[in-house]
C-alpha cells in the first residue's frame, strides 16, 4: 500500500471475492462521511497548509494529492484484489509510467529484454537506454522467444497480448526464468486490462499500463500507472515520478476514478462484440492475418485461455493492399479512422501509416467499441464489400 496516504480505514471497498463489477463500482472509494459526495471531486492543489514539520501525507502537489490517493486505491483494487503488499503509482501517460520502470530500475551496464513487435514507441525507448550504456535485447512475443535472450538480464519487460500484432506469451513461464536469473518483470497490461489479466498474480513485479484506453474507456485522458509489489523497487519508481514530474492533473485523475466503474460493463460488451467481429471477419475471403486471442483457432489462444480472464478489445486483420484498406476505413460510418483503443466507440487505423510497425501496408488494426453487435458487424461487413471495387 502507499504508506503516505491516508488510511482507507473502513472505506466502502469489496472484498477479495467480490465479483468484477462490483469491485469496479466501489474501488477507491472513501469511507462515507454524512453530507459528503460518495467520490469526492478533484482536488486542485499545488501545496497544503504545513504547519511546522513537513509530515503527514499531503505536503506538495508533485508529490501527492488526495484525488490520486483514491485512484491509485481504485486501481489497485483491481490489479491485485485482496493484497494489502503492492503499491500503485499514477503518472500523466502510459509512456511515462512505462519510462518510470526503465529508468528507475536500469543503470549503465544493465541489459534489459524488450519485445521487438511492441507499442510502437519501445524503439525510442531503446535508443534512450542505449545512450546510457544500458544493452537491450529484443526478441518476438510469440513462442515465448525473450526467454532465448534472457542470460545475464536485469530486467525483463513482456507485453501481451502485444500490440498491434495481438501475439502472448506464458507470463508464468517467462517470470519463473527471469526470477531464476535474478532479473526483474514487467508487464504491460494495457490490452488486457486487470480485467482481463492480472500479472502480479502469475508472478510479475510489475504491471504497468496506459490507462489512456480502456481503462478509462472515453478518449478524453492520457493516464499511465505501475502496480508493484516489491517496495524497494516502487520506492524507485516513486522517487522517478518526482525527479521527472510526470503527474497527472487531479481533473484526469477524477475522471479516471469516475470512469473505473463502468469498466466491467464495458469491458463485457466490448470483449463480447469483438469475438463477433473476428468471426465475421474469419468468413471473408480478402481478410488474411486475422489474430484476437478470443478464437479458439487463434496462435496464441491456448496460452491465453490459461492466463486470461478476457481477451480484449482489440481485433487485427490485414487486408490485400494499401489502397484498399484507405477506402475500407473511408467506407466506415460507425468507426471513426482514429489511433489509440479501448474506447466506447469504435475505432479503426492503417496501421503503417506510422512507420514504426513491422506489419503490412494493408493491416487493419481495429478497436471494438460499445455499439451494438450486428450493428458494427454490419458497418464493417458493408464497408467490405464498398472497398472491393
């Protein structure tokens, strides 16, 4: 837990067997003081009154604030329900937490292990690194083939499932080896969501994310966070967040807290509508690559089912040129041609349009959204057969 927040005392939280939903609904609350809103809003604040010692826990806005308190409850709650040994830090996006990580634990002559098929800006991180005299191996999520670089690392950094490609990998298996080695693990959980994976539970260090898709759900925030459970690792972690000053403004930190508990709602229709989506698009002949973990014939669904609870929101698909994927994404009405995911409304990108993915020109990442089912299954089935011509 942050041992420089308030207690939670008997805050109005659920229990370790409560159900998704209901701890979503009721993560991070306080305890309900009479007159008081249930979720307190934002607390705008660059510093609080301090009488004589510095102590207690709000003291500068860099370092705290009571909004993130909450949040950082809220997220924890649904990182690793029921442990009172982790500790979760908020931070302004998903790239700063991920940042946070890295360059807290790494130090020059360290090797860290990346995926080579990850969020597209692990590459601009591997070149910050390496400026510090760190050395970064990189091998495919798939197949598990980090552990074939492992020897000798300080930190092992796995995302699955990986974006765009949607690949996974035995998060168990890879910890036990990294562990044996002595090298720290981290997680990026963005896809899946504590909702749909929960990293610390198969042994993880860290489970780190952007909370920027679906966690907030809404397009309207950047947020990253770490959950940890190894205090001297966090304490670093912590000390990066104030030496950078990659804080979250209390407004997006409210707005995340708010959006938190419609999550397992969200997460249930957008994890049902897009099995639905791959099974239409399973059917269609100029469709090739087809990956969502959730197909009992996907690569990486074996691997999946045993560590998964839910597969995401997020469907990839290539399809036979540049050209035809330009006029399949014009041809959409109920997806918006836009980057990110996780959102309530569906979205859908060229991915090589970038430049930072190995994919193809006609890869098609497509991010499922609370529409209903045959609707969207329509739209993209009618842009389809628009963009064959």
């Amino acid at each position: 837990m942050n041992d420089s927040a308030v207690d939670n005392g008997g805050a109005p939280g659920a229990d370790a067997s409560a159900g998704d939903g209901t701890r979503a609904v009721r993560a991070g609350l306080p305890e309900p003081v009479k007159h008081e809103p249930t979720l307190p809003g934002p607390v705008f604040a660059a510093h609080f009154h301090l009488p004589g010692d510095p102590t207690g826990p709000y003291t500068y806005g860099r370092d705290e604030n009571p909004t993130w308190t909450h949040l950082e409850r809220a997220i924890g709650e649904l990182e690793a329900p029921g442990r009172d040994d982790t500790e979760t830090l908020v931070f302004a996006s998903g790239m700063a937490a991920i940042s946070s990580v890295l360059f807290s634990q790494l130090r020059a002559g360290d090797v860290a292990v990346l995926p080579d098929d990850g969020y597209q800006a692990l590459p601009l991180v591997r070149a910050q690194l390496e400026t510090y005299g760190i050395e970064v191996r990189t091998a495919p999520t798939g197949g598990d083939a980090q552990l074939g670089v492992l020897d000798g690392a300080k930190l092992l950094w796995i995302e699955t499932p990986s974006n765009p490609g949607l690949d996974v990998c035995d998060v168990r298996r890879l910890v036990e080896a990294a562990h044996a080695g002595g090298a720290l693990v981290a997680v990026d959980n963005t896809l899946a969501t504590p909702l749909g994976q929960r990293p610390l539970e198969l042994g993880a260090d860290f489970s780190v994310a952007s909370g920027t898709k679906q966690l907030t759900g809404h397009g309207d925030i950047l947020l990253g966070y770490v959950t940890g459970r190894d205090t001297e690792a966090m304490a670093a972690v912590r000390r990066w967040r104030k030496i950078v000053g990659a804080v979250p403004g209390p407004m997006e930190a409210w707005l995340a807290h708010r959006s938190i508990a419609t999550l397992q709602l969200r997460v249930e229709r957008q994890n049902a509508t897009a099995l639905k989506v791959a099974e239409a698009l399973r059917e269609r002949p100029e469709v090739t690559g087809l990956r969502y973990p959730g197909l009992r014939d996907d690569p990486a669904h074996e691997v999946a089912a045993r560590q998964m609870r839910r597969y995401g929101c997020v469907v990839s698909f290539t399809l036979p040129s540049r050209a035809r994927a330009d006029r399949f994404l014009e041809a959409l009405r109920l997806v918006d041609d836009a980057t990110s995911f996780g959102g309530v409304r569906s979205t859908a990108e060229r991915r090589g349009r970038w430049g930072g993915d190995a994919v193809p020109e006609g890869f098609i990442r497509l991010s499922v959204g609370a529409e209903d089912p045959e609707d969207l299954v329509a739209d993209l089935m009618r842009a389809l057969d628009k963009s064959a011509g």
